[in-house]
C-alpha cells in the first residue's frame, strides 16, 4: 500500500511511527519485518510504499484497511500529517480554542476522581493536570504491552479498555476500565516491566503522566507515596494467582513496593 506525508515531517520519524504501528497490527506476520521506504519525491510531500507479510493472505484486503486506520491514529497522536495537492485551496474556519485556564480545570476535575490523587492539595492537582498530555487510541489498539518498559500512567477521559494477561498462551480479559480509571501506575511507580496488557475496546482517549511528573509532586508530599503503594500492593493482587498467604507476608510485601517507589524516584 501506499500513502503520501509533508516535506516538513521527519522521514525517520515517519517510517518508525508507521513500522511501530503496522506491526502491531492484527494478521501482520511478526516473523518478517515490514518494509517501510520512501518511493518518490512527490509534487505534495513524500510518497511511501509498504510492504507486510500477512498470517493469512485471505484477509489481506480487511488487514490493509486496518494498517490504514492504525496510521491516521498513530500520525495524529505523534503530530505527522498526511500530504494533500497544494495547489488546491483548502479555507476552514479556525475552530474556536479552548481557554488553558478552562482545559486545565478539566483536567484537573478528572485527576481529583483517581484515588492514588487524593491526598493531593488543589495546587499540586493542577501542576499535575497541565503536565499531562491527552492521546487518542484506535479500537482494538494497545494501549501498553505487557513486559515493555513503562514510563508513564494513564487515566481514561471517553471510551474502554480491556485488560489482559496470557493463560497457557491465550490472553485472558481480567479486567474492563472506563472512564475516570486508571491504568499503568505499577511500572510508572516502581519501574518494573508492563505486568498487562492494555487494549482500547473502542476508540479511547486517554490523559498519560510521566514519570517526571509525578516526581516533582511525590518529592513535596511523603502521604501521596503511602497512599499509591497501597493501591499499587491492591492492584497487583489482580495479576496473580490467589494463593492462601499469611498476614505477615502481605505486610512484608506492601513495605517493599513503597520501598520501590522511593528507590525509583530517588526519595528518602
């Protein structure tokens, strides 16, 4: 398949967002790599050609229209924009922007909804509402991938997720999140690898806060890491199997995760 991109976008940038997303696409083959390149110098921007290895070629024309998919949603949350003729004039009005004070009280509204935030003063909500960044997910999209790195948390704003975990190699729904839950915080906290899978049931926008973030709050507010490493220590119970355990041990366990965050944020 082809598609076209601006002058003004990274090539690289471009062909590592559009490999990243067409590899994770559903009956694209992860034996092969897919190929990616620049075919010509376009009248409006960068034509490129793609090349996949499908599991089943009987699916191929349903696999190509959702690669097309899965790249307007990767290009739109990465900011890359497909090419049009421009020599045709394209007028729209300028929709009307949204005030930061207003968006920021949003966001702010949302993040007081998520528990692990509650011990947070009003001011430190809203430090913590402009450093979040708002990302767009396509159905059936993931979201996080279980063992990769994590470096950040997310709380869903519209739509679902699912979220998932092998058993005897088939992945398992354990849970379904919607709007004002959570997600992501056990990697973000204590820097272990991603323990679920997350995948939008629909298209979901999330709010996703970074590791610096969250750093610059937990250093002014020692409640804010009892309060996370006791839903972090609850959390994990739902990704492993119930086995009889004595009270000592869960208390053990629950003073190594907040012994986790502080290593991992570097907090005494």
């Amino acid at each position: 398949m082809t598609f076209e991109t601006t002058y003004s976008d990274s090539p690289s940038r471009v062909a590592q967002v559009a490999r990243d997303s067409i590899r994770q696409t559903e009956n694209v083959s992860q034996k092969i790599r897919p190929i990616v390149r620049i075919r010509n110098l376009g009248d409006h921007g960068l034509e490129w050609e793609v090349k996949y290895w499908a599991e089943d070629y009987s699916k191929y024309n349903d696999t190509d229209a959702l690669i097309r998919q899965r790249l307007w949603y990767a290009f739109q949350r990465e900011k890359l924009e497909f090419a049009f003729p421009t020599r045709t004039i394209h007028i729209e009005p300028k929709p009307e922007e949204v005030p930061i004070e207003e968006l920021t009280d949003t966001i702010s509204e949302r993040l007081c909804k998520v528990p692990i935030f509650a011990p947070l003063t009003d001011e430190e909500t809203e430090k913590l509402a402009r450093a979040s960044t708002a990302r767009v997910f396509a159905p059936g999209e993931a979201i996080v991938r279980m063992g990769a790195e994590g470096n950040s948390m997310f709380v869903i704003v519209r739509g679902s997720v699912r979220v998932q975990i092998p058993v005897d190699g088939i992945p398992k729904t354990i849970n379904n999140l919607k709007e004002n839950d959570f997600f992501g915080e056990m990697s973000l906290l204590t820097g272990e690898p991603r323990t679920a899978t997350v995948i939008a049931s629909e298209e979901t926008e999330v709010l996703q806060i970074s590791k610096p973030a969250i750093k610059r709050i937990l250093e002014g507010n020692p409640e804010l890491v009892r309060s996370i490493g006791e839903i972090v220590e609850e959390r994990k119970e739902l990704l492993k199997p119930k086995f009889d355990e004595s009270d000592d041990a869960t208390v053990e366990e629950g003073k190594g995760v907040l012994k986790a965050i502080r290593n991992f944020f570097g907090l005494r």
